[in-house]
C-alpha cells in the first residue's frame, strides 16, 4: 500500500528540537518506498497563533533537510469542511451543544484529572438534541458542539504497542467545535487526515489521549483511520517536557548559532538509536538506517551539553 504521511506543525509558537525530532520521525517513516509527505499548518488555535510562524516552520523544516510533495494545506483556508463535517454529526446527534464554561466543568468533575487533559466532562448538557442549539442562538447564549461518547476504540500503536485508554474517564464527551464558532483540533485533524489521504500519523505521545478522540470521529463520518505512532517527548534535564525554561532550544534560534543542520539531525539521529554516535548527517542519508522499533521507550533527555556538542552555546 502507498504510504502518506504527514508534517502538522502548529504556528503557534516557533518550532523547538523536540519538534525536530518528531518530523525526522515521520518523515523519516513516511518517505522509503516512495512514500508521500504533506505538510499541514494547524493554524485554526487563532488567538495563539503568530504571525509569521507557519513561514517560519515550513523554513524550520527545510533546514532540517525534509521536504513535503504538493502545496502545504492551510486549516484556516478549509472551515467549510470542517463545517460539513460538523452537520453530519448534527444530522445524526452524535453532537450535542453544551453550554458549561471551564469552570462549570471543573466544580462539577468528581475529582481532577492527573493529566492535562483537564477533568472528565460530567454530561451536564447531554439531555440535548442538536435542535436545541436553534433556542440557545436565539436566547444569545455561547455554546461548543461536544461529541456523545459511547465508547472507546483501543488501538495498536506502531511503536507504544496496544492501547487501552477510556475516554469516558479520560475527558468524556469532548468538543470537535468551540464556542467561538471554529473547530477543535480533534475533528479538524481527522478531517484534514482523512482529506488528504493520510495513511500513518507519526506525532509525539502527548498525544496518545487524542486518539481514540480521533477514532471514534472517523468511525462516526464513516473514515478509514491512519495507523498511528507515538513517539516519546524531548525533555530537559529536569525531566520536564521541553519548554522555555530549558532555555532557548527553538530551531530558528540554533540557525541563527550557526549550527549545521547535519550536527543537530546527527544528534537527533543518534538519540533515536540509529547511529551509534551523534556525529553529523544529512536527514536523507538516515533513510536505510531508519527504524521505529530502534527509538528508547521513553524521553530524549536533551542536556546542556549535548547543546554545546552540536556547537550550540
Ligand atoms: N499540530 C500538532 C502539534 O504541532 C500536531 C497534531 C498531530 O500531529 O495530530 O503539536
Ligand atoms: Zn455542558
């Protein structure tokens, strides 16, 4: 089967290391055999959205040395089909419109998730039909669109193995469209997914929650799902996923340093298990040694060191 994978960088910030690590993963993945690449930029999160960063991650990527086929697809060019999406829910009340803020949520929850998911939705709106959103529009009353959980699929991941996440427990019934009148995340991704012919999705195992979201979406809109792999996080030295406090690790920032791409690829490389040293390599030259299975079952710690192994100082 032809394989297409893809890039879904959010502009919402610039793209860091840990990033990088999860492109050269899924490009990686996508691209022996004659595979498909497609780049995404997930831009419909508007208020956290820079200006100027999509550009910059598409820049961000071809310096890592990855390339991606066609025209990048742009979320915010495509809400008439998250749209309709949407309607097919409605039509079949797999949908229904809920009113409780953040807060509502949060008192309600019998006690708050570990994660940060935030707390499981108790169900307070579900006696709605789609219908009723007709009245609350009228009343001028601000609703999200949450999907009816039923139950939830497991599924085999390529690289964590098989998953058994509840996601009555973990969130509820969850929102595919805010109250601010645009998608969620979730069912933008299955759409976009699905549209484009994705056939694996390679992306950070922040994101195992999301998926059986995801597959319960395709199941509902009568989708093929993609494979999945989740691959483990970088960190920083505290154990903390990468963030600014590990200092700047953005990609834009290390370009500017005058590091190679070939030393942090190299070091990328060698994280994942495919090179027994970090020395430097093109992202292409990677492809005959690549393999999921070589990743470390847990997070790259990325230390200052390294940094300055790469000439990052
Ligand atoms: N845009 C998301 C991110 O940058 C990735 C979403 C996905 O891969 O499904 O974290
Ligand atoms: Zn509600």
């Amino acid at each position: 089967m032809h394989t297409t994978g893809r890039l879904a960088p959010s502009p919402t910030g610039a793209q860091h290391v840990g990033n990088a690590r999860t492109y050269l993963v899924a490009w990686l993945s996508a691209r022996p055999r004659g595979g498909t690449v497609r780049l995404r930029i997930e831009d419909i999160d508007s208020p956290r959205v820079k200006a100027g960063a999509a550009e910059q991650a598409a820049d961000d990527l071809r310096w890592l040395g990855l390339d991606w086929d066609g025209d990048p697809v742009v979320q915010t060019e495509r809400l008439p089909l998250y749209a309709s999406a949407l309607d097919e829910l409605k039509r079949r009340e797999l949908v229904y419109p809920c009113t409780c803020t953040r807060a509502d949520v949060a008192a309600a929850a019998s006690a708050p998730h570990a994660d940060h998911e935030g707390p499981t939705y108790p169900g307070t709106c579900a006696g709605r039909t789609s219908a009723d959103a007709d009245r609350l529009a009228a009343e001028g009353r601000p609703f999200a669109w949450r999907f009816r959980v039923t139950d939830s699929p497991p599924f085999t991941d390529r690289f964590a193995g098989e998953q058994r996440l509840d996601q009555r427990e973990l969130g509820g019934d969850f929102v595919v469209w805010k109250s601010a009148g645009t998608p969620a995340y979730q069912l933008a991704v299955v759409v976009d997914d699905a549209a484009m012919g994705v056939t694996e999705v390679v992306r950070g195992d922040d994101l195992v929650p999301s998926t059986p979201r995801q597959l319960l979406l395709y199941r509902a809109l009568g989708l093929t799902p993609p494979a999945f792999a989740h691959v483990p996080l970088v960190v920083g030295e505290d154990g903390r996923r990468l963030a600014k406090r590990h200092g700047d690790t953005r990609l834009a920032a290390l370009r500017a340093a005058g590091v190679r791409p070939e030393a942090l690829v190299g070091l990328l490389a060698w994280s994942c298990g495919w090179r027994p040293t970090p020395e430097p390599v093109a992202a292409r030259e990677l492809l005959p040694a690549f393999r999921l299975e070589a990743i470390p079952p847990r997070p790259f710690v990325l230390t200052a060191e390294l940094l300055r192994g790469i000439g990052f100082t």
